[in-house]
C-alpha cells in the first residue's frame, strides 16, 4: 500500500494550509515606542489608547469621560504639529436621534494644498456600559499615531485631514455633521475610516466606496499584509450595518478598516485597554498609515467608474481583476471542465457529486444545529466555549457529505467523480459571479486551476485544485464564527462542506467507515456543547437591568436582549432578587419583551414638553414647544403612535423619527439643563397623543431595581446602553 497517496497528500496540504491561514491571519508584531519616528508604534500609540480610554469611564456624547478623551486626543494631535479645532453641531441623524456632537478636526497642509485633500477617520465616543477602547478607542490612537508619524515624516502632496467623530454610537451623528456643515468636508476625495466589533483580531479592509478598482490596486501595492476581499464588501453592503464610512464615502473615494474577533467584549465593560489586543492597534495602524501617504502623494483622490474582484493570498499580496471578468471567467471554467469530462466520455452517476454533497451535507448541520438549539447548547449567538458546537457541525456536515460521495462512487468512476466536482464549483461561479460577483472569486479561482490542470496526471489535477481551494476557503472560515456566531448555525458547516466536494474524486472504500465515524463524533460534539458553561467573566452573558415608571407605576426588567438577539434565559439569582414572576412585557415602546415585577415608586418628576403655541388647520396639528427633563436626564425621547404621520424639527432642523412596531422614535439629547425647542407636524386635525421618556444612565441607590443588579454573577455582564432608569408620561394636545 503507498504510504502517500493523493488522497493522504491532499490532507496533509489541508493541514499546512490551515497552518498558514492561522498564522497569516494573526495580527503583527507590535513596534516598540522607540521605532523610528516615521512609522507607525503600536507601544506608543497604546498610550493614546490609555489616556483616551484608560480611565473605564463611558465616552458617551456629553459626558465628562467624553470630553477628558477627546481634548486629550486634540493635544496630542496638537503636539505632533497638526492645526487642530473643534467642531459644535446638533445632528440629527436618520436613526431618529439629534444629538449635539463635539467634532475633533485636525489638518496638516500638504506640499500642494489646492489639490482635494485626505480624510482619516474614526470615533472617540463609546456606548453608556463600556469605555470603548477597542470600539473605537482602537481606531481612535491608530490615527492620532499614525498622523503623528505623518508629521514626522516627508510633507505629504495633499492636505491631511484627520476627523475623530463624536456620537457614532447614536447614529454616526458626528460624521453627519462634518460632512454636513464643516467647511473642510467640501475639500477632501479620499477617506480611511478605522472602526471595531471586537477586542482583537487583524485589521480586515472589508468595505470600499463604489468604483473602487482604482482604490483596490493601491491597495495592493502599500498594504505589507493585507487581509481583503471582495466577498467582505458584497456580503457588508447588503446588510443593515453601518460605520462613519457611510456617511463620509458620500463625500469621497476610500476604504473602512475593522476587527471582529472578541465580540464578546464589545459594548460592555470588558472593552477596555486590558483586553485591547496590540497586535490589532499595529495592524490597523499599519493600514492606516500606508493607505494615508497612498491617497496623499498618489493620484487617486476621486471615484472611478469600475468595481474590482479580489482577494489577499495569506496576506501576502492581493489579487484582483475588472468585476466584469468575473463571468467571463466562471464561463471559462465550465468550458475547461466541461471539455475534459467529454474527453473522457464517462457519464455516470458520479456527475450528480458536488450537489448531492451540498444537499447531504447542509441537511445533516441544520439538523445538529436543531438538536443542539433544542439542548440550548448555544442560547446566543456567541458563547464562552464554542469549539464543540462548531466540531459537530462540521464534522456533522462532512461526515454526511463523504457519506453520499461514497455511495454514488461505487458506480462511478474516479475522473467521473472529478467532472461533478469541479463542475459543480464552476457553475456555482457563474451562479455567484452573477448574483454577487465580489464572491465569485471562491468558487472561480479553484475552479479554472481544475480546469487548467485537467489533463495532467490524475493526482495533480485532483491534489492541486484542492489546495486551491483551501488557501481561499480556510481563509473565510478563520473570521466566519466572529462574524456571524451562530446566528445561522449550519452556514459554519460551509467551507470544510465545500473543501470536502474536493477529497470525492480520491476516496477509497474505506471512506465507508469514516463517514459513520465523524457522525458518531459529530453526536458527541453536540453533547458535549450542551453540557459545556455558556459564560464566563471573560466571556459573558449581557444582561441589563432597566427601571421604568409612568402614571401607573414602576416596574423593574431584567432584560437579556441585545439587538435583534437574545442572550439566553434571564439569570435566575436576579429573577429572584426581582420577585419576577414569569410575565413578560416590554420596558419601551421599541425593545422586545422581557421579564418584569413590580417595583415600588421612586421619587423623580417625568420630563416636560411646554407647548408655546398649538394650531390646528384641519388638515395639520402644528405644535411649538419646548422639551426638557425635570430631573436633569442626559436623553429624551418622543414615540408617536403610527395612526399619525409626524414631522418634526429640533431647534429649526428637521429631525428623523425612526419605526419601531406600533409607533415611531424621536430620541434628543440634551446638555445637562438644557432645554430644546422642538416642531411637531401631525397629519390630521384633532388631538395629538404621544409618550415622552428621559433616561438616566445607572438605578436609584438603595432601590429594589439596584438589588437586581447587585445579583449579577462574574459570567454576567451590562451591554450597550447598561442599565438605565426611565421615566416616562403620555401628552394629548
């Protein structure tokens, strides 16, 4: 018997594949505080971090944490030789929020200062829970060092402008208001943006502006380790997500820069300057850095007219062709494939291979991630353990798949079995390369190595399309579960799903016996996932506690939702501090429902609207006044019910209300002790019934709701906005 076969050799490349795409897709090295000056340190820019973030206190607009971070970064902006001003604006967003934001804007002249100039971008607010230093405390220090090493370095052709925004996390308010109304926003062509999901991770360029080719060849030629594709924009663009980039690539040509790993850290008090990884403020720094001086002394500061396909090789180089091609070469594909399967003039069974593995092999990871949601092994989508549950998908997934791959090769032949594969991938390019062509590169690229090599020997066009095909898909895995967690459980089972199709052509009968084997192992795994702790004080459960009171009394939530997704069953150890019951219902008009008691009165006025005038035409209800909450609360917000379409403006300016089931948002928030004038518009004449909320960040002292609080566990976390107290009150005018 050979002791390497091409099937054993196959594997054995798989393995040194796999070992690459760990290594290659690791941050960098971070450069030590005495690198040389015109570069970018990682060591040094961790100190921006600190002094931004250091402290744990919330960035968020109009605090006192937001104002310590922020003029800390216009010093140091300051110091290494920028011109740097402030920028004050109410912005209204179409998130349904207007919020004053306090902009920090920095420009260092270029050697040609009438030519458009560069925008770096990112943002130093946080959300309430956490202090943000990776999101967006990372973006943040990797600008400030990377304009500090500008300035340091060779006068740039283009003026440099560096804008480190306020009040993202309430609906990219500060980019709004630059682009809006800066004088300096009507001078720039080319941006880099820097954002976060997570604590670590590499720097992943993931999104461009539209007719990016241009964008994505220099790229090429200044990223020292670029991780990109295409696939990352197509799948971005079509999502509800947004960045400051939304805003500013409205103005100009350029690229967004993030990290996803560790989300379990994002938006709660762990994203902090301990768990901020170095290596990822290097990487973005790095990026930041080289993408600046390509814009800055080259001559891409405008839109082109022509997308790209690519994608980075390891991180070494990025390959790249006109998004145009990429049918053209998925059509090539399946004719080199195409013409050795009729030269062969073998057609059997085996043709029907790379579906039936698809089929087999997806059906067999929906039903493990049936099983393993009915045990409630993963109840959010990311966990503290996920290994197990992501082994038995996979494992689930190709046992299944080799499973029907060796039943169809009894009666089939091995070159066959080769025709169906590589078919199969190259008619997937065609169905992709039309659909979402930034993606068509995973499939076409292995596919045309298939079909190049079809007429070598029956081991080398076999072995060296597989290998292909694992350098591109092992790199989508690498980020796959940070992005995604198990929101859509069985898609995990996707790329080893598809690096198994490659192995049919080699299999041997024993593969008979493999595929029960990764079943049986695929069941332990689910098993095991179940039995496994979901959290942990590294990893844990968001759970914020939420006290809201109106006229009819006062009710404590224990609330485990965050966005769209629930982070499993609320805790029973504050279920309990709460006397809970098991009835649910929703603490805000927009949130999901979630368990709740009573709560007894706490002692505080419910915010004011003052009506300064009220006219009904018939046909309008138009209201002047003014808003202001009683007790001092940072936030106020208006939900009008959805029977009457609403206008409104916040100090003369027309203000967003965003849908939410039964109504519509409008959230505003104030200086402390300010007052805002506000315009309401309502179709219809008649009355006009809305609800008024004011928030506070924290709970009363000595309260029950505090007492909920306190029974937070170490593996038991607040998110996003934490834990609040609402008061709220229903208006007719």
């Amino acid at each position: 018997m050979a002791i390497l076969t091409p099937l054993r050799l196959t594997l054995a490349l798989f393995a040194l594949a796999a070992a690459l795409v760990a290594w290659r897709y690791s941050p960098p090295a971070s450069a030590a505080a005495d690198a040389p000056a015109d570069r970018f340190s990682a060591a040094r820019a961790r100190e921006v971090q600190s002094a931004l973030a250091g402290d744990g206190a919330t960035r968020w607009a109009g605090t006192e944490g937001n104002r310590r971070g922020r003029e800390a970064m216009a010093a140091a902006l300051e110091k290494s030789g920028w011109k740097v001003a402030t920028q004050r604006e109410r912005s209204c967003t179409r998130y349904g929020v207007c919020v004053p934001v306090v902009n920090v804007v920095a420009e260092l002249e270029g050697k040609e200062p009438a030519l458009p100039g560069v925008l770096v971008s990112a943002h130093h607010d946080s959300v309430l829970a956490g202090p943000g230093a990776s999101d967006d405390g990372v973006g943040t220090a990797a600008v400030v060092e990377a304009a500090r090493a500008i300035a340091a370095g060779p006068r740039p052709r283009r003026n440099v402008v560096v804008l480190l925004s306020d009040g993202e996390e309430l609906g990219l308010a500060g980019a709004e208001a630059f682009v809006r109304a800066h004088p300096l926003a009507e001078k720039v062509r080319a941006t880099v943006n820097v954002d976060a999901r997570g604590s670590g991770g590499p720097s992943q360029m993931f999104e461009t502006s539209r007719g990016n080719a241009a964008i994505v060849s220099l790229m090429a030629e200044h990223l020292e380790r670029p991780v990109t594709t295409s696939l990352f924009y197509e799948v971005y663009r079509r999502m509800p997500n947004d960045t400051d980039f939304s805003v500013t690539k409205t103005i100009a040509a350029g690229v967004n820069f993030a990290n996803t790993a560790r989300v379990e850290h994002y938006h709660t008090p762990l994203d902090d300057v301990a768990h901020a990884d170095l290596g990822t403020l290097q990487h973005h720094g790095d990026h930041v850095l080289a993408m600046t001086r390509a814009f800055a002394n080259g001559d891409v500061a405008a839109r082109g007219d022509d997308d790209a396909v690519w994608f980075d090789v390891l991180a070494l180089a990025i390959v790249r062709w006109p998004e145009g091609w990429s049918l053209l070469l998925a059509l090539l594909s399946v004719a080199f494939v195409l013409r050795h399967t009729i030269r062969a003039r073998i057609f059997d069974r085996g043709l029907a291979v790379f579906p039936a593995m698809l089929a087999f092999g997806g059906s067999a990871a929906t039903a493990l991630d049936a099983v393993m949601s009915g045990l409630k092994a993963y109840p959010s989508p990311w966990i503290a353990q996920p290994w197990a549950a992501i082994a038995a998908i996979e494992l689930g997934a190709i046992g299944a798949g080799l499973f029907v791959a060796r039943w169809l090769a009894d009666k089939a032949s091995p070159r066959t079995l080769w025709s169906g594969v590589w078919l199969g991938w190259a008619l997937l390019g065609c169905v992709v390369a039309k659909v979402a062509p930034g993606g068509s590169y995973l499939f076409v690229v292995p596919a045309l190595a298939a079909g190049v090599l079809g007429s070598a020997p029956f081991g080398v066009a076999c072995v060296a399309p597989a290998v292909v095909a694992a350098v591109l898909v092992l790199a989508l895995r690498v980020g796959l579960y940070d992005a995604l967690g198990f929101t859509v459980a069985p898609l995990l089972a996707l790329p080893p799903l598809l690096l198994a199709t490659t192995l049919a052509p080699l299999l041997p009968a024993t593969t008979k016996r493999a595929a029960p084997a990764l079943g049986a192992l695929a069941v332990a795994g689910a098993l095991v996932a179940a039995l496994l702790p979901k959290y942990s004080a590294e990893h844990p459960q968001r759970v914020n506690v939420e006290l809201r009171q109106d006229e009819g009394g006062a009710r404590v939530f224990v609330d485990t939702g965050w966005g769209a997704a629930l982070w499993g069953p609320p805790p029973a150890a504050m279920l309990a501090a709460a006397n809970a019951t098991g009835a649910t219902a929703q603490a805000l008009p927009w949130m999901r429902a979630a368990p709740y008691a009573d709560h007894p009165r706490v002692e505080a006025a419910p915010p004011v609207f003052e009506v300064a005038s009220a006219v009904d035409d018939g046909g309008h209800h138009r209201i002047k006044g003014r808003v202001r909450s009683a007790r001092g609360a940072p936030l106020v917000a208006f939900f009008f019910p959805k029977e009457r379409h609403v206008e409104v403006k916040v100090d003369g300016r027309y203000a967003y209300t965003r849908a939410f089931g039964t109504g519509s948002l409008l959230a505003v928030v104030l200086a402390e002790g300010e007052s805002v004038a506000v315009e309401l518009d309502v179709s219809g004449s008649g009355a006009v019934a809305f609800e008024l909320f004011d928030r506070t960040a924290g709970l009363p002292a000595g309260s029950k709701a505090e007492a909920v609080a306190r029974a937070r566990q170490p593996a038991q976390t607040p998110s996003q906005d934490g834990d609040v107290t609402v008061l709220s009150t229903k208006l007719t005018l």
